[in-house]
C-alpha cells in the first residue's frame, strides 16, 4: 500500500526557516487569515510556554496542484516563495507564526496598522506569564524595534529577533546582559538600584538559554500527505478539515477548482440562486467532493466494465460544454419552481386538487406532498448535475397528473412526466 500519510515533526526554527522561504501556500478554497492580535499573542505564549498546539495537515505538492488549487504564499509574505506543501489545516497558525516571528511590515488583518509582538523579560523570568506576552501597534511600538538601547531599557524582547536567525538571538542576549552590567557598575546607581540591575544582568543568561532551547527543541508536529496522493481523494479531506472545526462548503471548493479554468462559479451561481429560493438551502451540500471532482472540464474518471476492466473518461470534455450544462440545470430548476408556485396557489385549497376525490379524508397530505415532492425534484436536478451520476431528468407534471399510491402517500406518475433531454451528467 502507498505511504499516502507520514507523520512527522519539525523545530521551531526549521518551521521558521520554511516560512521565510515561502514553502507553504494556502490553497485558493481556505478562509483568509484572520486571527485577532490577542490570538497571536496567545498562540505565542503557548509556544514558549512549551505547549501543545496541535497539528498540521500538509500535502507535498506538484506543480499541476499548487495550480489546480490557484494557491497563494500565506498572508503577508513578501518574499520570493518556493511552494512545497498546500496547508490543509494549520493556516492560522503558520501565518501567526510568520507575523509574530518575521514581523513583516504589513496591517494585522481587520487592522490599519501593522503590530509588533515582544516579551516582557522581567516579567517572564518572574513568572507572571499572563503579563509578560504583549503587543503594540502605536508609533512608539513600533520605534523599539529600531532601538536595542529602548529594548533593553524596557526588557522588550521583540519575537522578530526569533525571526531573524542565525547570530541575533544570542547577540540580543549578550546585548541585554552588557545593558545591565555596565548600569549596574555605574557609579551614579546608590547600591540597592546596582543590586537590581545586576539581578537583570543574571536574568539575561537564564532568559536566553530558555529562547534558545524553544528555538531549537520545541516540535511542531504535521502529517504529510504524499505529493501523487489522487486530487479527488484529497478533495475529500478538504471538506472536513479546520483548525476551530468548522466543515469547509463543497462550494467553495469546486468554486476554487474552476477558477483556474476561466469558470466563475460564484457569478454563474449569484444569477442562479433567486430560483431556488424555495428550497432548504443547508441541505443542498450533500455531494461528495469526489464526484464533484469529475465534473470539473476536462478532468479524467477511471470506470470499470462488466468484464473487470478499466477505462478513462472524461464527463465534462470542456468549459463550454460545463456552462451547458449549467444551463440545462437552471432551465429545468425554473421549471420546478414556476410548477412550485402553481401548487402553493393550490394548497389553500386541497380538496380541489386532489387527484382521488373531493371529499378526500387526506387533506392534510394534499397540502404538503406536492410541495415537498417538488422540492426534492429540485435537489435531484441539482445533485444529479454535480455528481455526474446517472441521467438527469426532470419529472415535471401537472396537478393532475399527481397519483395515488396508497392512503395518504402520493407520487409522481412515471407515466404522465415531462423528462429534459438525456444528460451523462
């Protein structure tokens, strides 16, 4: 069996690493970044606090996938990126890292001005650690980050200096101890404002040697899906995964396969909608995204004959032939709902349309099942067109060409409907 799923680890700062060189991208269908300030703040104190944070999904992309799912670098990146995974969950969390640790000079989302995210030293070193993570957007926040003498000053330690690697985290640490040495040595301090400063100069190794051990030993763990895992498998995962569990809609993603095929689902479905105002609109996502993955133009289905063997397909040859039968959908839905309208007119009067007598002692049923009835005709065109299952029909009759099928129960007369056109689809 293919190893389609490999868990595995990273440290923080090869995460960090991977950022900055723009190896996750965010794939077209996932909400925008839009963690609060005080979420970032949060996430971080959990980090060096040395919490679990929970997992990401990756899938090693390919070329053909990072434009299948028209991805894009996480928020705020501004480099040159390299893609290598599609971040199926952890988005949130991987772009707050970068903002909090890169601090790239860009508005917090829902924000006008940019945020720099620091810890307070002597208050982490105290152990107040509700105190000691903070934010600042001010103008004078944002000058500490051009100062070190402020930094140290003021115990700031901004994240960027996580951010930036290689030598600035230990050179910060030797900086901030120097600070305090030399106040403490200073002949102007009376003796118990010396003691205090050489108390923060000890604080600088301890508070160091605990950044550095964050840095290099706290893991992020991720699953990896591997990178010829099938689309239409992954499709699947797509639909399910969420950092705050919310189910992400078929829609948007099928939305997000067609974009890059010149195909604008959403305007195609704002034009549409008004018709289906009738229906329960919560219960219209119920395809599977497998199949919905066949009816994007041109994509190949694998069928199997009678005799065992296998064959490609394609149900959907290309975008025309997709807007056809779009079309021939909503065409067939406008006919469900102007028959919708003539059997609403009807249910303030059911005796006169029932199809076994007027003196039916199943009123009750004539008021509601045509009407329901109706509507699950509209589900069946509409679901027959996503699925690509199937021929899609469209049972439309007549008030009268309702029947009677048992006491109380009524369907539609094979017999006397009006079918579309056969469709593959």
């Amino acid at each position: 069996m293919k190893d389609a799923q490999k868990p595995d680890h990273a440290s923080l700062t090869a995460l960090l690493s991977r950022l900055k060189e723009g190896r996750f991208v965010i794939p077209d269908f996932q909400r925008d970044f839009e963690w609060k300030p005080w979420d970032i703040r949060d996430l971080m104190r959990s980090i060096f606090l040395d919490y679990y944070i929970g997992s990401l999904l990756l899938w090693k992309g390919k070329q053909e996938n990072f434009d299948a799912l028209a991805c894009e670098p996480i928020y705020a990146f501004d480099g040159d990126p390299h893609p290598e995974h599609i971040v199926l969950d952890g988005q949130q969390r991987l772009t707050a890292m970068y903002y909090a640790f890169v601090a790239p000079k860009a508005p917090a989302p829902g924000r006008a001005n940019r945020y720099v995210f620091y810890i307070k030293v002597d208050k982490f070193i105290e152990g107040a650690h509700d105190e000691a993570f903070g934010y600042d957007w001010t103008r004078s926040g944002l000058d500490v980050l051009k100062s070190e003498q402020t930094q140290y000053e003021n115990h700031i330690f901004p994240l960027s200096v996580v951010g930036q690697g290689g030598w600035a985290l230990p050179n910060w640490v030797q900086g901030y101890e120097r600070y305090w040495r030399d106040r403490a040595e200073s002949p102007e301090l009376d003796a118990e404002a010396a003691t205090a400063a050489s108390l923060r100069a000890d604080d600088a190794r301890s508070f160091g040697e605990h950044i550095k051990d964050v840095t290099e030993l706290y893991q992020v763990s991720y699953v990896e899906l591997d990178r010829d895992l099938q689309l239409d498998k992954v499709c699947d995962i797509f639909t399910q995964v969420n950092s705050k569990g919310i189910r992400l809609d078929v829609f948007d993603l099928i939305n997000a396969l067609l974009k890059p095929r010149g195909l604008q689902l959403k305007h195609m479905w704002r034009r549409a909608a008004p018709l289906l105002d009738f229906v329960e609109t919560d219960r219209m996502n119920v395809c599977s995204p497998k199949y919905l993955y066949y009816l994007l133009p041109r994509q190949e289905k694998t069928v199997r004959e009678p005799d065992g063997s296998l064959r490609r397909e394609v149900l959907v040859k290309d975008t025309a032939e997709f807007e056809q039968r779009w079309k021939q959908a909503v065409s067939a839905l406008a006919k469900a709902v102007k028959l919708s309208g003539i059997l609403k007119s009807t249910e303030q009067s059911p005796r006169s349309t029932c199809p076994t007598s007027r003196s039916c002692r199943h009123s009750h049923h004539c008021r509601s099942k045509p009407a329901r009835s109706i509507r699950n005709v509209a589900l069946t065109l509409s679901a027959r067109f996503a699925t690509g299952i199937g021929r899609v029909s469209s049972p439309i009759a007549t008030p009268g060409q309702w029947s009677r099928r048992q006491p109380g129960t009524f369907s539609m007369s094979e017999a006397g409907s009006r079918t579309t056109p056969p469709s593959r689809l």
